[in-house]
C-alpha cells in the first residue's frame, strides 16, 4: 500500500483550512486516510502568521517507512527542517532581460 503525506482541504468557500495526513494513495484528496500528522492554516492572522501544527515525531515515523510528501507537504517540510528544502523552481536566467544575459 504506496502511502502518501498530503493535504486534507477543510472549511468553507474562500476560506481553506487544512490537515496534514497519511493516507493510502490510491484515495481521494478528502477521504479516508491512516493518520493526522498536523494542520496548516494559510490565511494569516490579524498579525500576519499563517498557522501550522505538526507532529514532528510521526511525520519522521511515517517518512522513515517510506511514504512520500507530495509538493506542497514536502514545501512546508523543508521550511521546518524536518526535509531538505526543495530546489527553487525558477530560473535567474529569466528574470535578466535577453540583451543583459551571458551565453
């Protein structure tokens, strides 16, 4: 059974909330899964703090036994030293203007 840490959508229209879980993969975004390994809140506060809880001790455990984060899991990970940090997804290349650039 190929387990993935992802993101469980909560709360209402324009409003999301989410938990962190492991779940089997073969199962939908918001069905079952096997664990609650934390929760992100990505509206921020009145003092601009997006919240996140997690269970640093079980999101080893479950890394440890192979199951893998997808994207965004693996982003808020890496943010907390649990993962390394993914690589930067743009190019400095493209934010040069064409006649600037060397080669």
């Amino acid at each position: 059974m190929p387990v993935r840490l992802r993101l469980q959508r909560f709360g209402r229209t324009h409003s999301p909330f989410y938990r962190m879980v492991a779940a089997d993969s073969r199962a939908p975004r918001d069905g079952k899964f096997l664990e609650i390994v934390g929760t992100y809140n990505p509206i921020a506060n009145r003092d601009g703090i997006k919240e996140i809880r997690l269970k640093t001790d079980r999101l080893r455990y479950w890394l440890s036994v192979g199951a893998q984060p997808s994207d965004r899991v693996s982003w808020i990970l890496g943010k907390f030293g649990i993962l390394p940090p993914p690589p930067q997804r743009f190019s400095v290349q493209k934010s040069i203007p064409k006649k600037d650039r060397v080669g």
